[in-house]
C-alpha cells in the first residue's frame, strides 16, 4: 500500500507576501527603500509594548503562560466589562485566528462565503481542508457588499461567512444598514466572521464593528490583530471575541504556550498606550489627504480609505508599475491575490515615504 496525500493539499499555496527589503536593496543598491507593501505602522511600536519586551528579555529560559487568561482579562478591561474574559480567543495573530475558526466549524464537504477583493486566507485555509469557498464578489465603485447573493448562496452546507470593514485591500468599509440585512436574515447554523483588523482608522458615520451583534448574542465573531495600530507584526499576536459559547468552543482548539512571553506582555502593555493610537491615526488621517491631493493631480484612479493604505489602480499593468516603483525604491504591493487584478495597494507612510512614492509615480509617467 503507497502513502497517500489528500489531493486538496497538493500544489496549494494560501497566501503570497510582498517583496522583503533585502530583496529590494539587492536591486536598488544604496538607495533610500520605502516599505509602503506591508500595512505596518509607520511610527513603529507602541513605546509601552516595547518597554513590556525589553523588561522579560532577561527570563527567555522560562516558559510563557499555560494558558491566555491573563490576556483574556487584559481584553476584557480594554472593552469596559462588555465583554467577560470567556468571550475572548487569543493566537499568534490575527490570521492564526482566522485558522482555527476555519478548523472548529468545517471540514470536507462545507462550504465558505467571502467577498472578493478580501484578504486571502479567506479561501486559501478552507480548500485546505476540502471545503468549498464560494466568492459573492463586492459590488460597484464603492465596494458594496452583495447581501442578497451571500444569502442565496447560503444552504445547509454553509458553516462560515468572511466579510471586512475596513477591507483589505480596498480600504472601503461596509455600511451599517447592508451589515444589518445581512445579519437579520442568517440562519441559526452558520458564523459571520467580522475581520475588523484596521477598526482604529475608520472614521465614517456608518461605520459599525461587531461588538454590537456580539453583544445582542449572534453568531458573529469579531477578529483583531496587533500587527497594524499597535505596530506589533514581528510580534504576531492577535484575538477574535464572541458569544461565550463560540469562544469556550474554539479554545478547546487552542494549543498550550500557544503565545510567548514577549508577545503576550507587549501586547497587554499597547493595550494600555491611548497616546500612541491617538499619534497613529492622526499620522494616517493627515496623511491620506496629502496623498489625495497628489493623486488628484496626477489623475490617478484610487478608492478613499477608511484603512492606513489606499488602492490604486494605475494605468499600466500592476507587475510593471511595482517593478518601475522598486526600481525608485518604493516598496508597494500587486493585489491580483486579493481579488483585484491591476491594482496597488500603497500603505500609507510618513510624509517623506508619501512625497517619495509620489516623486517615484511622476517618473513612471514621465
């Protein structure tokens, strides 16, 4: 008898990171590099989850927490008591969240709805498994989400439903009301999953998170990472929150240590640091619109953001203008992967790494 592989795991690849930066330095040699491909923070880490680090450095030889409760009861202070400790997730990451939702509520024969453009991981760790992922594809200029059609698609094989506000890659969110139809309208049998890892940056009037559902006890799980506002991506540390019975279910998935003693204390720490969220998203929101302005005048065809980044769609095609950027050593991202194929997304940076992409976007059309 020969081993077998599941045919679903061969060949399969889920999701495909950007450029590093010592690749772009064997290209452009000397030249000053701008990672605007990534989402992370401009202005670093959270000081205080910094400070929390460096003060274990000196206790590596012992093993981290068993378990998250501390972290758990970090979360829950953090949220004002709304929610207990037991409605908390803790992982290394928000997309390592994401996994083992996908592991606790499907298998072989199930099927997933996402929206493209999304995040890819969405798709990517359900095939893993032999699931289906059915793609209900946004709508319009502004992204809509497509209620009536996830709903269609929905049967008694449907376990989980992604959507994202803010969105990645497009940076749009999702309004109120089309988020209300939805959840009014799902069966009993399945879980909204909210990804909702850029909520700092969002500022429209619409704009809803899914605490709100939680609270009123739907099946809707809210997914957060520390990777973006708080600056903490080398870190990997993330969280979802739920009703106690989702969450008391998924922890039964979660290994012991499952997160290490240096992410853990950095992340309980920027919990804390208001100032440097504060710092964070006014950088972002004075930045965007220097970044609109420009764009504006070179005509260029991009989407308002309610994230830290902004899709662009350019006017050759997105491999040779990122090959035409990191020639300028300006560092940003194709998102055909994310389901929107001649597109950029640029994330937004520090003036000097904003006037650079703008300066290197003048040469190309020059």
């Amino acid at each position: 008898m020969s081993l077998e592989f599941k045919p679903y795991l061969q060949g399969k690849q889920s999701y495909k990171g950007g450029k590093s930066i010592s690749e772009v330095k064997a290209l452009v040699g000397d030249k000053p590099i701008y990672k605007l491909s990534s989402n992370e923070n401009a202005l670093g880490s959270s000081p205080k989850a910094v400070a929390a680090v460096q003060e274990l450095i000196s206790s590596l030889s012992i093993y981290p927490d068993n378990t998250d409760t501390r972290f758990r009861e970090a979360l829950s202070r953090f949220y004002g008591g709304k929610l207990t400790p037991e409605q908390f997730l803790t992982t290394n990451s928000g997309v390592a969240n994401i996994e083992l939702i996908i592991r606790g509520f499907m298998e072989e024969g199930t099927n997933v709805i996402y929206s493209n453009p999304a995040f890819g991981p969405y798709k990517g760790f359900p095939v893993k498994l032999g699931a289906n992922a059915i793609d209900i594809p946004l709508t319009g200029n502004n992204f809509d989400m497509n209620v009536k059609g996830i709903l269609d698609a929905v049967n008694d094989k449907t376990r989980l439903i992604f959507i994202t506000s803010p969105n990645n890659p497009t940076g749009t969110h999702l309004p109120k009301g089309q988020i209300d139809d939805l959840i009014n309208n799902l069966p009993d049998h399945l879980v909204l999953v909210f990804d909702e890892v850029y909520y700092q940056y969002a500022d429209a009037s619409d704009f809803v998170r899914p605490l709100p559902y939680v609270l009123e006890g739907k099946n809707v799980i809210g997914i957060n990472s520390f990777s973006k506002a708080y600056g903490l991506a080398g870190l990997r540390v993330g969280y979802s929150y739920s009703t106690p019975e989702i969450s008391n279910y998924l922890r039964n998935l979660r290994r012991p240590f499952m997160i290490n003693s240096l992410s853990m204390a950095g992340a309980i720490a920027a919990l804390d640091d208001d100032e440097f969220i504060q710092q964070t998203v006014s950088l972002i929101h004075k930045e965007k619109q220097f970044l609109y302005s420009e764009l504006d005048k070179l005509g260029v065809k991009y989407w308002k953001t309610q994230a830290n980044f902004i899709l662009v769609k350019p006017e050759i095609s997105a491999e040779a203008f990122e090959d035409a950027m990191v020639n300028e050593g300006v560092m940003v991202r194709p998102v055909a992967g994310f389901g929107a194929p001649g597109c950029i997304r640029v994330t937004i940076g520090k003036r000097v790494a904003n006037e650079a992409f703008v300066k290197a976007w003048k040469k190309i059309l020059s």
